[in-house]
C-alpha cells in the first residue's frame, strides 16, 4: 500500500523523482529533443506545478504521480531558459514552443464539477503495484467533481487503457493521428476516457 498526498504536502524532494517517472514514460515522444532519460528528466524537472499533483509514497520514495486540475489551473508550466540549459539553446527553444502548446493546454469548456486528470505515471520498479490506482481512487474518492477526464492517451498505451477501464473509465473520444506521425510513432488514435461519478 501507498500513502497518496498531494505533492506540495509532502517533505520529499519529490520534484526530481517525478521528472525520473515522467522521463520513463516520455522519453519515446521527446527522442527528437534527447534518447538519454537522464537528460530529459534534468531537462523537465522544473515544470511540475506541485499544488495540482498528487504523489503515491512508500518510505522516501515516490511511487507513482498524477495532476488533478479543474481545467482552468496548469499542470506544468515551462520554462524555456531551463529547456535550453539541458536541451541545447536550438531543441530547447524548440521544446519550449511545441510542447507548450501541448502540454500547457486548458479543458474545453471548464466547469466547476469537472478536471482533468494528466500525466500519470509509476516509477520503473513499482510498476504493477497498484500505484496509478490508488492515486486514481484517491482523487475519484477525495474531491468533489462529478466528471473525471483522462485526455489522449496513446491508443498503443494498452495497460494505461486496461487500467482506466478497469476503474470504470469509459472512452468517448478518439482522435486520428495525422499519417506521417502514426507510421513514425506507431500509433494510430489518441483516446480520450471519462469517469462520471453518481451522488
């Protein structure tokens, strides 16, 4: 079992292991910008914004993480002078310009009883531990929306989808990738997953 709490909570120097879990699980999409996990976790350490997180812990370690926001907050915000320090001034300014559209992206429609549920992740030597569950049944449990996003997952991403699934999550919808990048990636749709939680 894991302690989950929400990752500004914590006295951890929780900030670094999630760039660890976050570069475990991106490194594959930011090839372009670095192949070396280590370059990428330094790289993107700074961007979490740790009052829209929540961490699972076991001893000193974090387990596993997940942002919970009501779609008007960011999750991440970048920093291009720390991207270019790590990247390179070219692909960090790159960086800076193309993942912010993607990552420092708002909900749709925001309203009070909904948020978005981003960048999930579990540390290599936990995984299949029940991390990302527990972290997910926290925030269904302990907050108070009603609707629970979980936005273009990977349609590749198999155990992150059986996970979702699994915890009453239903697909709603799915978006093509453009065919140059699907035969790069080896990816065909992202999907887009729902939780509505009855009172």
């Amino acid at each position: 079992m894991f302690t989950v709490i929400r990752a500004d909570k914590t006295e951890l120097d929780v900030r670094s292991q999630m760039s660890e879990i976050f570069a475990d699980g991106f490194t594959q999409w930011l090839g372009f910008f670095s192949k070396d996990k280590n370059t990428i976790a330094k790289a993107f350490a700074h961007m979490f914004v740790l009052d829209q997180f929540y961490v699972a812990i076991t001893g000193n370690k974090v387990a596993g993480m997940a942002a919970c926001t009501d779609g008007t907050a960011l999750s991440v915000r970048l920093n291009k002078k720390q991207l270019r320090k790590y990247l390179g001034f070219f692909k960090g300014s790159l960086a800076g310009f193309i993942l912010k559209r993607e990552f420092e992206k708002l909900l749709e429609n925001p309203f009070r009883e909904k948020c978005s549920i981003e960048f999930v992740g579990t540390a290599l030597e936990y995984r299949g531990q029940g991390a990302a569950t527990q972290i997910i049944g926290y925030l269904v449990e302990s907050t108070s929306y009603k609707e629970y996003l979980i936005e273009e997952v990977a349609d590749t991403n198999i155990p992150a989808i059986r996970l979702y699934t699994k915890l009453g999550f239903e697909e709603y919808k799915r978006k093509p990738i453009p065919a140059k990048m699907a035969k790069k990636n080896g990816l065909n749709h992202l999907v887009s997953l729902k939780y509505v939680k009855w009172q």
